[in-house]
C-alpha cells in the first residue's frame, strides 16, 4: 500500500493535479484537507479548531485523533521519542493503522523562512516550538524513517523544498519502486537501548503534564538515531 501524508507547506499545492491512481490512501493533516477533495484520513490534534474541520466526512472518510495515534505512537516508543508534533505522530498512526509499503510526505518540510509559511497563507510554526522532543526534527525523522524500514516500509519525501526531513526525495512517478533502507541493526539498537535507559514514556501523550524531560538526555538519543540512519544510508549505498 502507498500512503501519501499531506502536509500545510506551501509547495504541498503541487499534488492537486497528481493523479489519485500513484497513491492508495491520502493522510491529511490539520488543514491540509483542503488541498485534495479525495483524502481518506484527516489527523488533528485536540485543539483543532472546529471552525478549520471539513464540512463533512461521509462513510468513506474517517478523522483520527489523539485516541487513535496516541496508542499507535506509544507502539513505536511513545511521543517523547517519536516527536511532539503531528507530521510525526500522524507518519507513526500511518504506520501502525495502514501497514503501508511505502509512506510519502508532501507539505511537511518544517522550513518557514519565507512570509508565506503554509499553502494557505502564514500560519504558526509548530515544530519550531521550544520542547525538548523536538531538538532535532531531522533526528526524528531518521527514527521515523528507520523503524519504518524494520517494518518493510520506504519513508520518501516527494518536497523539492528545503526540508528538515532526512527521507530520501523521490518524484510522484516513481513512488512504487521505492524500497527501504538497508538498515544497521547494530546501530538501531543503540537507540533504541538508550531510549529503554532513559524510560521517557507518557503512554497518554500529554507529557507537559509530567516531571520535567531531560533535554541533554534526549538530545543525546536524538544523536544516536542520526548515526543509525547515517550508517544505514551507507549500507544502502554500499548494497
């Protein structure tokens, strides 16, 4: 299954005239439901503004919130490790409710050095916010993209923007041969024993509301998984 995550970007506009045939499910979050009429799922957080959600779903269209990705997210180590922010919790949801084959982001590149921020004018930085989870939004993207790779699953970016993921690009014609990452399971399990180590877990996801999190300690696991993904681009390149 090829699972396309849409996010607010400006250049997610790109994929209005794509044919839905490349893709089996579209992912939308927060607003990015306005960019295609055809999305199947839309992921918000709880404080999405009822007046920003679609006038109608309809049977075949479903709205996922923090009771569906909070538990999906708490699969993959919970939202501390995963990053507190929804690109990342709508790609863990994607993983764990579709079981896709390949997962394709479009609008989630997380730069906003221009006055337009969002395809629908300028809108807050979210990701950029100061939060311990989200030191390094390259490093979860590369937790993202590996525990991805364990499960069968390539994680590409189909942005030809700047971007703060670390997912390999690809263009929307060739999304179905994209293969995962010749992984190092070495160097996985180096991150992921530090995560175990460290025990930061908030199976509720509302993890502000719990003792302070260890910044340093964090920023230190979120290195560990950028040399995991750095010597599993290596095996890649070396297969």
């Amino acid at each position: 299954m090829i699972v396309m995550i849409l996010g607010s970007g400006p250049g997610v506009v790109v994929c209005r005239d794509w044919s839905r045939g490349a893709v089996d499910r579209i992912v939308a979050i927060n607003n990015a439901w306005q960019v295609r009429p055809d999305w199947d799922y839309l992921v918000h957080p709880e404080d999405f503004p009822n007046d920003r959600h679609p006038p109608e779903t309809g049977a075949d269209r479903q709205i996922i919130t923090a009771t569906e990705y909070v538990p999906a997210n708490n699969d993959y180590g919970g939202i501390i490790y995963a990053g507190a922010t929804m690109a990342f919790s709508a790609g863990y949801w994607a993983l764990a409710a579709l079981r896709p084959t390949v997962l394709a982001y479009l609008g989630c590149d997380m730069v906003y050095d221009h006055k337009t921020t969002h395809f629908y004018g300028t809108g807050t930085a979210d990701p950029l916010r100061p939060d311990p989870t989200l030191q390094d939004l390259g490093a979860k993207s590369a937790r993202l993209e590996l525990l991805a790779a364990r499960q069968g699953c390539a994680v590409v970016n189909l942005s030809s923007s700047a971007s703060r993921l670390v997912f390999a690009r690809c263009d929307i014609a060739d999304i179905r041969q994209q293969k995962p990452r010749a992984l190092n399971p070495a160097s996985m399990d180096r991150a992921l024993s530090a995560e175990q180590a460290l025990g930061a877990i908030c199976p509720s996801g509302r993890y502000w509301q719990g003792p302070a999190l260890d910044a340093t300690a964090l920023a230190g696991v979120d290195q560990l998984w950028r040399d995991a993904h750095a010597a599993a681009c290596a095996g890649s390149r070396a297969a």
